[in-house]
C-alpha cells in the first residue's frame, strides 16, 4: 500500500460554491430546534489526540476540520489559546477529524468541508446539559465490517442516506461532478464527569452512549447533550461513477520504529472525532437560549452574551408617569426623534446592558470580523409586511423600576442603528457595534440603548420581550467569517 504521501495523485475539495448537495440532518435524528457550522478542510497528519495522544504520526491518516492547529497533543485549552478555525462560526474552534479516502486507482481525495448539525432528540422532556469544555467524542468503528446504524452515506443522486455501501453513485448531471457525503452521527447521553472519550481504567466505559429514540439517557449516563451529526463532503471531478464498496478509508498504521507501513479498509471503517471547542457562552447559548428554549438556532452561536441590567418601556399620554418595570413585554411605538409626533401615541423601549469585552486570541483580521448585537425576540404588532425601528445610545442613570415617560432618559438621536421588522415574532439582530465602541471610547463600562419607530408609520406598534421571559433581549458579540 502507498504512503499518503508518496501518493502521486490527488482530489482536492472544489469551492464550496459549486457544491450540489445542500446537507440535510438525520431526519429520523432531527427535533425542530438545531444550528449548525460549516467548516471547510483544514490540513491532514497522522495524529489522533484522542486515541493517541502525544505521539504525532502513529495514527491513521485524518483530515482535519475546524481548529487549525489540532494536532496528536490538541486539548481545550490550546483550542481556545489558538482558536483560529475554518468554521463560519469564530464561537466554534472545536477539532473535527475523520480517516482520509482514497479510490481504487490510489487516488487520495481531500473533503471540501464538513457540515455539522447540533440537534435536539425531544429536548422538551429530556432537557440537554451543555458541552462542557473540552468534551471528547467518538463514533463510528475504524474496525468496522458491515452497515452502523449511526453513520450514513449520501450521493448528489436524489436517492437519500443509507447505512449500506452497496451503491454506485453517478454524477447529477453532465456539469456536475459527483458528491458523496459521509455522515456521523455521535451520542448524546454523557456520563457527566469523563472528558476523556476512552478513560484509562479496568472497565475501558466510554464516556458518553446514545439516547433511545425517546430521547431518554440511561441511568449511569444521564447527561443529555446536543446530537452532533458531522457530514464530510467529498467532490469527484472527472469521475464517471463512483463505487462505495470499492471507496477505501485510512487505518492505523503499522509501525516499525517511525516507519509506518500505511493500512487502508473499507468505507464500513468511516468514524469520527471530535473535541468540544465552543466558547463556553456559545455551549450555553445553544441548549439554554435555543434548543430547551424550544427555538430554533439555525444561524450562528454568541462568542459570548449578556443579559441586560435592565429593561423596560415607557409610554405617553395616560401613562405617562406609569411604570412598566416588571412587565413581560417590550413595546415600541411612534417615532421620538420627530418633535412633530409628540402629539402621538409613543413608546421607547429601553435597555441597559454591562459591556462584554471582545475576545484577545484571534488574529488583527479575525477580530475585525466581531461585532455587537442587540439580540431580540418579537416583531411588528400592528398590520403587516416590514417597517423600520431605530435604535439610539442613552445615558444609563435610569432604574426600570421607577422610570416612567416623564423622567426618561433622552436619546441620543445624533447616532443610531436600525432595523427593517415584519410582524412575525422572531429573533432580531441589531449591530450596534459603532455604538458600544462610540461608549467604550468613552470610558463606559455600561451602556443603554432606547428603540423608538419610524416617522413615516406613527401609528404601528412592535413588541418584544423582556427579561423577565425566557426570551430575554441580550447583547451578544458574534464573530461570522465567510467561505
């Protein structure tokens, strides 16, 4: 068998762009509430920081995703000291690996990217524990002979998953090149204090099993988690037909001294790995806000997020020296900024948040790509279709339970922020980055915002919550990179 690296020819991922899948989780695996983060290949080594930790080159070949410096000696506290990732997500700095692929003709094909799906299995009877850091995982069996339940394949054929490689995969068409996806499915039952995916020990117990289909963890793993469902997508330019019974995967070596005799099996051996690298907040962020929280996270996580100080809204006319500090809702209504409305109905929604600090780790680059966000959960409450609100920066010397409309704070209408609403009752984003900075420039630690509406619709209302809901209105930094 051929050394990886002597092999003369390889496939190397196309851009995502031409891709002809798009990826789809287990349905029989998928609840309603989930995210997901596209990673693209990273590198490929000998290494296994799992199974083989501290002995680089003694593993079979992997193909790395996500963190950029995994490695045979990777923990989490090198994932989170050098986070760099080829995620979307710069939350995600998490280490996902499985074996290299190689055709029958020795051709050695390197994945485009990976998409992983973190889903729920009836979260709302077996609510989910977040990953805790540096959480190992393993699926799949390197050994294995015949169909598992727990990994799936998948062509750009229309014709769906299956557990068994006895199918030849064509391309969908005369400009398309064939796509094949493997796909991973890990267990989300953990025992609740093994990090260590295969503990020393007498028993050898892995750390974490799979739910029943009910969702439902056994007894000496009762820690729900997030399902991570890891798809790897391999693109064959040029290739008329593809054969997954003839598809080869990497095996341990044999080793004589730090020669390695390379060993390769078939597609039954695909697996995966993983080391949790999420930011803590990210973690909690996606089984408290999302997946318990029964809504659906399809976009991105927090790198980190605050819930506000305070939060409530004032109103004028007849309520104008009411108070509606210890109301579950938010509401926004007529535009402050133009003296003419005054006569209106108004109500200014106002919020006041501790300012979280962006992170240090990532490259000058990286950390352009940061922003803060006003993350809020409602929409337009009178008529339909989509209208502006604006978002202005307020002094914070204000307490939500005695401000009323008379004593209010001013807005600052000089500089602002907005965004464009319809009425569904949805998770809003509003960048506020200039903003906080504007405040952080300043000396604040704190920083208050109060929304109003737009001019040219006086008489609509919107309504959000507040945080004496489990839709609390949170200031977030998130980090976003393209592919």
């Amino acid at each position: 068998m051929k050394s990886i690296k002597n092999t003369k020819r390889y496939i190397c991922g196309l851009a995502t762009s031409i891709i002809s899948i798009c990826m789809v989780p287990f349905p029989a695996y998928a609840d309603n509430y989930q995210t997901s983060v596209n990673c693209t290949y990273s590198h490929t080594l000998g290494d296994d920081a799992i199974l083989m930790f501290g002995m680089p080159g003694h593993a079979m070949w992997h193909d790395f995703f996500g963190n950029t410096g995994t490695d045979a000696s990777s923990t989490y506290t090198s994932l989170q000291k050098s986070p760099t990732t080829t995620c979307t997500d710069l939350a995600d700095s998490s280490a996902y690996w499985a074996p290299s692929l190689r055709l029958p003709d020795d051709t050695v094909v390197r994945p485009a990217y990976q998409k992983t799906y973190y889903q729920t299995v009836n979260s709302t009877e077996n609510p989910l524990t977040q990953f805790p850091p540096g959480l190992q995982l393993l699926a799949g069996d390197h050994k294995g002979t015949s169909p598992n339940p727990y990994i799936n394949f998948l062509c750009n054929d229309g014709k769906g998953y299956s557990h068994n490689a006895e199918r030849t995969c064509l391309p969908p068409s005369t400009s398309e090149p064939i796509q094949l996806d493997i796909a991973v499915q890990f267990p989300n039952c953990w025992d609740g204090k093994t990090i260590a995916a295969k503990p020393s020990g007498v028993t050898h117990k892995p750390n974490a099993v799979y739910a029943d289909a009910s969702g439902a963890c056994p007894a000496d793993y009762p820690k729900h988690i997030p399902t991570v469902n890891m798809n790897v997508a391999y693109l064959f330019p040029g290739v008329a037909s593809l054969d997954l019974g003839k598809v080869q995967l990497s095996l341990d070596p044999i080793m004589n001294g730090d020669q390695r005799i390379d060993q390769w099996g078939s597609i039954y051996t695909a697996h995966g790995d993983f080391i949790n690298g999420w930011t803590p907040d990210a973690a909690k962020f996606m089984t408290e806000r999302c997946m318990n929280n029964n809504y659906d996270c399809t976009s991105y996580m927090p790198y980190s997020y605050v819930n506000p100080i305070a939060d409530t809204y004032v109103s004028n006319k007849d309520d104008s020296d009411r108070n509606f500090g210890g109301s579950g809702q938010l509401l926004v209504q007529g535009d402050t900024s133009n003296a003419s409305e005054s006569g209106n109905p108004e109500k200014i929604t106002l919020l006041k948040y501790k300012i979280p600090p962006l992170p240090t780790s990532y490259s000058e680059e990286e950390s352009a790509m940061f922003k803060y966000k006003v993350h809020l959960y409602g929409g337009r409450s009178t008529s339909s279709g989509a209208q502006t609100i604006y978002i202005y920066p307020t002094s914070t010397e204000w307490d939500e339970n005695s401000v009323t409309w008379n004593n209010h704070p001013d807005c600052n209408y000089k500089s602002y922020a907005s965004l464009y609403l319809d009425e569904k009752n949805q998770y809003r984003d509003i960048d506020v980055t200039n903003l906080v900075k504007q405040a952080q420039q300043a000396g604040q630690q704190q920083i208050a915002f109060c929304i109003s509406g737009d001019t040219k619709k006086n008489g609509d209302s919107y309504t959000f919550y507040s945080k004496e809901t489990n839709y609390s209105p949170q200031l977030i930094i998130v980090g976003v990179q393209p592919q």
